[in-house]
C-alpha cells in the first residue's frame, strides 16, 4: 500500500523524505515522488523504485528547501507510471497533495471540476483531492483549514493526506479516514508519515490522529483540530521503545529471516508475562466471566495469514473451552450477511491492524452489537482502537511482506485464549491447564531450536528449488499448519503450492502427483499419526518425493518419508508454533535459490488497505 511522509523544519526536507520513504518500502509501491516547497513547490516523480527517484532528483541538480511531501505508490487508480505518481497537483499548481487510500466518490467529483473548466492530468482518485481543494481555495480566503474542512464533507472513502500550498511556505497540513497516519514530534522540526519506522532516525515520540481530525504542523507547532468543532485538541504522546536497527535488517540479508530468527523473542514478550501462577493474565480484556460463561459461538475473521492463524485458533479454542468457533475469511464475512447473536463473540486477527476488509468485518460486527476483541501487532492501528478489546500481539515492527513472527505471535494469543476461556468456563482442568501452560512457556525456547538447524533447511531448498509444484498435507491442527507453510511456498517463491486435508486428496487431487512431486506431510497429532501415515504411503506409492514432519521418537515414518525433520514434543495442540518453522526456512531458501526477492514479492504489498 502507499506509504507517506511529510517534513516540517530548517533543514533539507529532500534527504528526510527520500529516507523516510525508504523505511516505507516494505508496504509495498510501484512508483515513488517528492514535493519540496523553494521559492515554489517543485514536484519530482517517476514510476519504479526509490533509487530511480533518487537518480531523478540527483539528475535535476537535487531540489532544496525544508518543507516537504513524499510517497511511495501503490497502484489502484491508473497504472504505475510517471503521471500517476504521487505528489499530485492542482491545475494552478498551489495545491500539492500526497494521498493513501481511495476516494470512493472520485468519478462524480472529477466530473464536477470537469464541467467547471479544471483540466485533469492523471488517472488517480488522488488528483481530485488537489484540485477540489484549489477549487474551493479562494473562497475560503485562501484559508488552508478552512478548505480543508469544506473538502472532507465532499470526500467518500479513505484517506491519509498530506497537504502544502504556495501561500504557505512554513506549514503542512495533514489529515486521515480509514489509513493511517502518524504524526512525528522533532526538535525544530515535525514530521507525518504513514508508520513509525520512516520517523524513528529522527524522533521516537508521535501522536496518533483521529478520523478526520485535522493536524496543522509548522517546524515548531503542532495543532490537532477536532473533527467535529474543529477546535484545537490535546493528545497524549505516544513514545517508541524500539529504536531504529529494530526497524533494520540488523545483519541478515532479509527482513524476512531476521524476523523468523526474532520468533523465540516475540513468541516470549507476547505469552511470557501473560503465564502466571495464577493462570493466565489477560488484562486488558473487559468481557467478563459471565460472557465467557454464556458464550454462545465465537466468529474468528481475518484475512490470510491471520485466517490460518484463526483456524488453529478453533482447534484449540473449542477443545480447550468447548465452544463452538466459526473461522471466516474477512472479505467474505462482510458480504454474506452473517448471522450472529448477542452472546457471540468476534476476534478480528490482523498483524497492522489496517486491513481494509479486517476493518469492514469489525464494522460489521459492532453494527450488529456484537462484542469485539482485536488480536492485533500494531499498536494505535485502526482495528485496536475501533474493537472493544485488544490484545497486541507483541511481535515488534515486521517488515517483510511475508509474515513469520506475526502468525507466530498470533498463536500465541490464541492459546492464551484458549486457555483464559476454558478456565473461565470450567471446561478445562487445572491439571491441563498447568500441563499446556508449561508447553506453552517452553515454545520460544524449541521455535528457537528448529530455527538453528538450517543447514537442514538450505539443503532440502537445494534439492527441490526447481520444482514448480508441491503440497502440504495434514490433519487437524497439522492442516490448519499446512495451510500457512503452503502459503510461504507460494508467496515468496513462487513454487505453485497446496495445503490439502490429507484424507481429501484421495477424494481427486492425487491425481496431480506426479513422481517426484514434493509432498510435505505433517503429522504431529499423536491420534492421527497413523492416518497420516497410510497417506503419506498413498502418495509414495505414486511416486512422490515425501518430506515428513513429526514429533521427535516417531520414527516410523522414516520407512515411508525421503525425508524426515524432527519437532521437539509439544502438546498437539501447540504443535503448529513448530511446523511452521521448517516451512518457512524452506520456502525462504527455495526463494533464494530461485534468486526471488524475498522481502519484497511480486504482486503483494504488507498492508492491505483496499478491498
Ligand atoms: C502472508 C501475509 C498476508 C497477511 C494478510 C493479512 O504472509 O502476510 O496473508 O497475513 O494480508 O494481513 P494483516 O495481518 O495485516 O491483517
């Protein structure tokens, strides 16, 4: 998705824009551009990545001045090139304005300013947000405030703009519906960018704005503007604790597997100080023992990644507190008039808390008056503020598209879940309880030991990094697990991959296997291990290439499988934290084989903000 950046100050705005932009580029963009205020706003665009911004804007003798906007872009409206790039302009040239998100209502207004004489050059939705505003410009006194106020009650949709105009040379206007935005405190010097990493080299310290709130920011002012009143608010500063090399590659030659390797870590910051002697701590949760007690179902909505978090969240949730759980994938919850009753329960999962059709599932719910709890990464998103609970996720910034630590932490919430509902319940025993706990507490520590055998990994990578086909077989929790190592494959390395129910294939899809077929089949749930055997034979018998992963001591699986990776014991329900590792080291080192950019896969972008 775009990413945003926006610098007020006294020195050069360019350099601070162009690096500010480079920590957004794991949002995924196809084209990039600045705009910085000198005697007038000069504007340097170009379709591809930031260092062709960077040579265009050498190319042009640089461009000096300290006030300034800058974008990363993310096609929607009108394909990635020169034009299309973000910071757009209105006729005149006074207005600049750098926009994340869609309006809805951009044919109708274009067609509007149209007919009143105002020539477009761009396909955007964008280019109508500069020019509306010029338009209502001098009726507003030339008023930066005063016209941005009459341009929100024509804008549907969503948006994250930042605004500057020729008659203002000391000030960026900045403001948000539905995208993020945050806005950085400096010294002398104030910023506004669409996540924290493009502000952390200068300052640790943002405020978050509200829909619609409008913040005005000079280099030694910042004035939040109610979205109602619009009379000047106070807001409560929003401090980091990590620093900048959290937000860097810190050494490896990815994201991605920096952020595998910081699994142990997130794994323990996200359940460690939730374990307690006295079971789980969910603190932050206001719905009560009694809801818990009358539960009727609880609905899991998310989207990818987080959708097959949800569905090892069912396992889990109704064995451990016997309730009944539906896993919905968000963009398909919205749109099918979902049936839900007062006693329901919906948690959203998503990693940035910004996805667009998470956010519309959320929506959903709380207009039914359902009670909403958001398992959610990123602190202050969207989803966090809008639910009625949140349970941050502690995984830190994670920017690879693909995400490892994310999913990871995710389960571990849902475990804890699991286990703060069965309790409340009554449905689990304390003995249980106690015993889960104790394998859950020792999860970072054999996440930790599976990532350190990655010699394993390059070399099964090597072997079937040719491949064009493979599937991820399972039962159970095993399936639920499968789904997501099959998604790594195909995400980052492009291998054409599917996660199959393993009494399925039989049912039609073994007819794709082929021998040397890769099959992975996992099979780490100690009722079905057998089951899972005779499917792995299946498919052996056709010729597949088997890869088995299994619970340490089952070793009867080495008569069938090519090859066989060993998970440390863990209770079958946490089982998933494990088998993912070895799926995302291999499919990490099969893309790197195939010489794919892993961090950056064609195609995607990290955060998900349209539908
Ligand atoms: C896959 C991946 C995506 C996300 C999905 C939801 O590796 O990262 O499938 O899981 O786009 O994103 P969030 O969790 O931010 O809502």
């Amino acid at each position: 998705m775009c990413g945003i950046v926006g610098f007020v100050g006294h020195r050069e705005a360019a350099e601070f824009l162009l690096s500010g932009l480079s920590k957004l580029e794991y949002r995924g963009y196809d084209s990039a551009g600045i705009a910085v205020f000198s005697d007038r706003i000069r504007t340097i665009k170009t379709k591809g990545r930031l260092a062709d911004l960077r040579a265009k804007v050498e190319a042009e003798g640089g461009i000096s001045g300290c006030l300034g906007i800058g974008h990363t872009r993310w096609a929607t409206h009108g394909a990635p090139n020169d034009i299309n790039s973000h910071p757009h302009s209105s006729m005149s040239g006074r207005i600049t304005v750098v926009h994340n998100g869609i309006i809805e209502n951009y044919l109708e207004l274009r067609a509007e300013l149209e007919a009143a004489g105002i020539r477009f050059t761009s396909d955007t939705d964008t280019e109508v947000v500069s020019q509306l505003f010029d338009f209502y410009y001098d009726d507003c006194g030339k008023d930066m405030v005063e016209t941005l106020k009459k341009v929100l009650v024509r804008l549907r949709g969503s948006y994250a703009l930042g605004i500057l105009s020729t008659d203002y040379p000391d000030r960026l206007l900045a403001v948000r519906k539905d995208s993020p935005l945050i806005i950085g405190l400096g010294e002398g010097e104030n910023y506004i960018a669409s996540d924290i990493p493009a502000v952390l080299e200068s300052t640790s310290d943002y405020y978050l704005l509200n829909d619609n709130e409008i913040a005005v920011l000079t280099a030694e002012s910042i004035t939040i503007l109610d979205a109602q009143t619009y009379a000047p608010v106070t807001r409560d500063i929003y401090h980091v604790t990590w620093d900048i090399s959290a937000a860097e590659k810190g050494g490896y030659d990815y994201f991605m597997m920096k952020e595998i390797h910081e699994q142990p870590e997130a794994l323990r910051n996200c359940v460690g100080s939730r374990l307690t002697e006295e079971g789980i701590r969910l603190d932050d949760i206001t719905f009560s023992e009694e809801q818990m007690k009358n539960l009727n179902r609880i609905h899991i909505i998310a989207c990818g990644s987080a959708w097959h978090a949800g569905i090892v969240g069912k396992y889990v949730i109704e064995e451990l507190a016997r309730v009944p759980v539906e896993v919905d994938l968000a963009s398909e919850f919205r749109y099918r008039n979902p049936i839900l009753s007062p006693n329901d329960l919906c948690i959203l999962i998503s990693q940035s808390g910004e996805t667009a059709d998470t956010m519309a599932a959320l929506r959903e719910a709380k207009r039914q008056g359902i009670h909403t709890l958001a398992v959610v990464n990123a602190v202050g998103s969207s989803l966090a503020r809008e639910s009625d609970d949140v349970l941050y996720t502690m995984a830190g910034p994670e920017i690879a598209v693909a995400t490892t630590k994310g999913y990871m932490t995710q389960l571990g919430v849902l475990y804890l879940i699991g286990l703060y509902f069965g309790a409340a319940r009554g449905t689990l025993k304390p003995e249980t309880a106690a015993k889960l706990s104790k394998d859950l507490y020792a999860l970072p520590d054999q996440v930790r030991t599976l990532i350190e055998q990655d010699e394993v990994y390059q070399a099964i990578a090597a072997e079937h990094a040719a491949k064009e086909h493979a599937f991820v077989i399972g039962r159970g929790v095993d399936y639920a697990a499968s789904m997501e190592g099959s998604l790594k494959m195909k995400e980052i390395s492009y291998i054409h991959s599917e996660a199959y129910a393993a009494g399925e294939l039989k049912h039609g899809t073994i007819s794709l296997i082929e021998p040397g077929t890769l099959v992975i089949a996992v099979a780490t749930q100690d009722t079905l291990y057998e089951k899972l055997l005779s499917n792995a034979k299946e498919v052996k018998a056709r010729g597949a290439y088997v890869l088995a992963i299994v619970k340490e001591g089952c070793t009867s699986i080495e008569a069938v499988a090519d090859k066989v990776i060993y998970i440390p014991t863990t209770d079958d329900l946490l089982a998933a934290a494990l088998t993912v590792v070895p799926m995302q080291l291999i499919a990490y080192y099969i893309a790197i084989e195939r010489g794919c950019d892993v961090d950056k896969p064609r195609n995607l972008a990290k955060s998900v903000t349209v539908e």
